[in-house]
C-alpha cells in the first residue's frame, strides 16, 4: 500500500485496510497475512496498530534468501467483527 505524501495523515491507509478485511470477511476468509519491509515504519506501526502480529515467512516468501528484508505479518479476523471506525475513516467515506 502507498500513499502519496501530499494525501497522509487523513486515514486514507486505515480505510483501505479496513476495507480489505471487510472484503475478506465478506469471502469467509479468516487470515489476513502481508509483508513489509523494516524500511516502513509507519506501515509497521500502521498493522500492529490493526491487531496484525510478526508470523513466519509464508508463500513465495517461505525459504527465499531475500525474505530476510521482509517483515511478515497475520490477523486472525473475527466473524462479523469490524475493524474500528475513527473519525478520519469517516470523513473519507
């Protein structure tokens, strides 16, 4: 996910998080998983601040030598829940 710089700091990364997890409780998916790199602070803060947890390297990623760049992620969705709605992620709807 990017954001232009001229668009930060208004909840546009939050909404559209938010909206793939929807969209993946819509599917009947349970597990979300991602990578980022340790160059992306603010992505890093912006899963963990989602509920998402370091896992181990999974897919393509699992055994790669350059995996070892990557930070790796997963969330447990709960059934029905939604992610949390801040005044920002409804100012942009």
């Amino acid at each position: 996910m990017y954001v232009i710089p001229s668009a930060r700091g208004r909840g546009l990364s939050k909404a559209v998080l938010a909206g793939l997890e929807a969209a993946a409780r819509d599917r009947g998916w349970t597990t979300l998983r991602l990578e980022t790199g340790p160059r992306q602070p603010e992505a890093v803060a912006l899963y963990e601040g989602a509920g998402y947890r370091p896992t181990a390297a999974f897919g393509a990623y699992a055994g790669a030598r350059d995996a070892a760049d990557s930070l790796f992620y997963e969330r447990v969705l709960e059934p029905g829940a939604q992610a949390p709605r801040d005044s920002a992620t409804r100012r942009i709807q």
